[in-house]
C-alpha cells in the first residue's frame, strides 16, 4: 500500500483530496490528511462581515464535511517535514511516512511583523479582516462610529486575495452612505504598489472608480511602523498617514513547519515549480495554493485553476510518465464596488486583466473591468458553489487555462 499525504485542509487541500481519492484505487493508495484546525472558513465571506453583510455562521462549517470517504484524517500540529526521509513529524511525536506529498498549508497573517500594529489600539481602533475574529470586531466598532479617518493599508507583498482591499474601501464607501455619515468619513487606501492594482489597464479603471467614490489613493507607501500615540502610519521615508480608523492587510506569510523544515523563502513560502507544481526540492513533493511561491494572485480562483494541472501531473508521475500539464497562472476574481454592483478580472502569467466578456465571447454574462449588477450576483453566487462544487472536487464549467476568446486586447 502506498502512501499519500496531503498537509493543509484548506481550500487546496480539501479538493485534492477528493480529487484523488475519486482517481487513485483504494486497493493500492492509502490518502491522509493533515490539519490542526477543525472549522472551515469561506475566507472571501470575512470581507462581508463588518457590514453586517455576513456573519460569522455564514463563513465556517466542520472541515468533515468536505472530505470524502476513504481519507484518513489526522487534527494536528505539524512540526516539520523531512524531505530525504520522506516523513512528516507532528507535534504530538506522532510520524508521518509518504511516497507522496502535498503541501497546501496556505498562508497565515503576522501582524507581529510591523511594529506598532499589535499594540494598545489592536482590535480598538486598528483591525484586520483577514481573520474573523477581526472581521467582527470591526462590524462591532462601525456599528457606533461616528466617523473620521478611515485607512484601508497593505503592509508588504504578497498577500491573500489582492483586490480584497479595493472592495473593503469601496463597501465602506456604500456602508457609509447608506448611514448617512459618508461626508464624516475620509476613506484612504495605502498601498506599496505604484497605483490600486498590479497591472496597468486593471489599475486605470480601478483608479478611475475610487476617484468617483472619493477615496483617496495612496501609493508607494512602504510601512515602517504604526504610531499608537499620534495615530499615524508611518513609512520608511517618514511619509505619515494619520487615521482614527486603521483597517490592515498585515503581512502574510507561510506556515511555520515550512521554516522547520527548510523548505521556503524569507516569507516561508516553498519554490516551487510555477508550471508543474512540483517542489524544487524534492521531486515527490508537490505544492498547491498560497504555499507555494509561484508568480501569481494568492487567491482561491488560482487554487481551483491549479489543481486539475496539479491532477494530471501526480497521475502522470506516478505512472512513470513525464509532466506534460502546465499550469499558466490563471486567476480569476470577482471585485465587490458596493451599491450592488461588481467587476470582474481574468488574467495569468504573461496576460494583464482585459476588458471583454467571461465566461462566453461577446455573451458573458459577466463583464471583465466593467462595473455592473450581474457580477455582483456571480461574487454572492460564488459561496454557494464554493461549499456544494469546488470544495468536494467536481468539475466547473470553466477551463484551468486562460483563454483570450471574448477578451478585446488594448494597444
């Protein structure tokens, strides 16, 4: 019998496994499951939660729900991986053996890594909504606010879900309103990119919408610490933004056991093959989703697109067969604008988000960088289809590579 491992039952984790077990034979492939965590979170739910949009029941569910029967499932901490000895350790003494392995640990925030971020005024008047314990201490503190300066701010690169600090501002702009105080409250959104997105056509648009929203775009700004005291931001060429509200993206970075195991970067994040999404180190060692280091969006879109390579590459090398399936780095994202509206960006490695029509050309029904009701409806369909289709693995009607049709290249 051999052996499969998988470390992570996150989004990544959890289709892999049901992906798997449907294509490996129970007879020959025993498939485990590492977590430490019992509850599943819809993490693009968390956005919604200071706005009293969602709560927290509508963002988690038992991880059991979602693995499918013939998966061993073991809850806990993993301490470290050795790669030359094919073994995974947990914290408990128990040891792990492999033949195969998966790393989709995802990625944790670190608010400890600015100065200042975690001090007096943490879960006061400084929040993250990254986590939902802070998503709901800032639904808490909004709901008696009466207003002031309100910074949405992106400690460092890379992080999870890159636009979801564009639809924090622009639901805050709609929240806002809707209470009649939006002229009490300055929105900023600070950011150490050149402009409010990656990509320049994407960025002109988004740029063009939160000028109309009158929220003020602050770029370049590279954060040294957080002044407690006098309420300022403070970057390392001492530019100051100062805030009465501080909503914060901190940095992310890559489970700890990675470290253990010397398996990352600076940031704990593993190399990793950007095209097979096989590990560099090891050749039996795969990696998919925000753990790894591939140059592309840390989103769920790109761990759905992934996995169907990730899943012809394993069943290729196990058969002994070369991994001819390349994963092309695309991402897809729903972009919340408030006032039940929506855009929506397609985009990969080499191809910049364009404007067109997705999933069908010239039909849609979704508009790539237009601002319209009907994507707002795919962003709140979405969480349907994340617990009932994408979580137990089954097929969606859209193709893991990125397709130029319906999409109206620029000059």
């Amino acid at each position: 019998m051999k052996r499969f491992l998988i470390l992570g039952a996150g989004t990544a984790g959890t289709m892999m496994a049901n992906k798997l077990r449907k294509s490996l034979s129970v007879d020959e492939w025993e498939i485990t499951i590492v977590d430490q965590h019992k509850t599943h979170y819809y993490q693009p739910g968390f956005l919604f939660i200071p706005f009293g949009i969602y709560n927290k029941q509508d963002v988690i569910k038992p991880k059991t729900d979602f693995f499918p029967p013939g998966v061993n499932v073991v809850f806990s901490e993993i301490d470290r991986i050795d790669g030359e000895n094919n073994q995974v350790f947990l914290n408990d003494s128990k040891v792990l053996s492999y033949d195969m392995l998966i790393i989709a640990t995802g990625v944790r925030t670190v608010p400890e890594e600015t100065p200042g971020l975690k001090d007096k005024l943490w879960y006061k008047n400084i929040f993250d909504f990254y986590t939902v314990e802070g998503a709901i201490a800032l639904q808490k503190f909004f709901k008696s606010w009466e207003g002031g300066k309100l910074v949405m701010a992106i400690a460092e690169m890379p992080f999870k879900c890159p636009v979801a600090p564009i639809e924090f501002v622009c639901l805050a702009d709609w929240y806002f309103t809707q209470a009649g105080i939006r002229d009490k409250v300055d929105i900023s959104f600070v950011t150490p990119l050149p402009g409010a997105f990656t990509k320049p056509i994407a960025t002109k648009m988004l740029s063009t919408l939160l000028e109309e929203k009158n929220i003020k775009v602050i770029p370049e700004f590279y954060i040294q610490n957080v002044d407690n005291e006098t309420k300022e931001l403070v970057s390392y060429d001492n530019q100051k933004v100062p805030f009465d509200a501080l909503t914060i993206v901190p940095v992310n970075m890559g489970a700890d056991m990675i470290e253990n195991s010397g398996l990352g970067d600076d940031l704990n994040f593993v190399p990793t093959d950007k095209e097979t999404l096989q590990s560099k180190q090891f050749e039996n060692i795969f990696v998919l989703g925000d753990a790894s280091n591939i140059p592309t969006s840390k989103a769920g879109s790109v761990a759905h697109f992934s996995a169907e390579i990730l899943l012809e590459n394993l069943m290729s090398y196990i058969e002994g067969r070369p991994m001819m399936a390349k994963f092309d780095g695309h991402a897809n994202c729903y972009i919340e604008t408030g006032f039940g509206k929506g855009a929506l960006i397609d985009f990969n490695y080499d191809t910049e988000p364009l404007p067109g029509t997705f999933p069908l050309p010239g039909i849609g029904p979704f508009g790539l960088l237009k601002n319209t009701k009907i994507n707002h409806y795919g962003k709140i369909m979405f969480r349907w289809i994340y617990w009932h289709i994408l979580l137990k693995g089954k097929e969606m009607p859209i193709e893991p590579h990125m397709t130029m049709a319906g999409k109206v290249k620029m000059k």
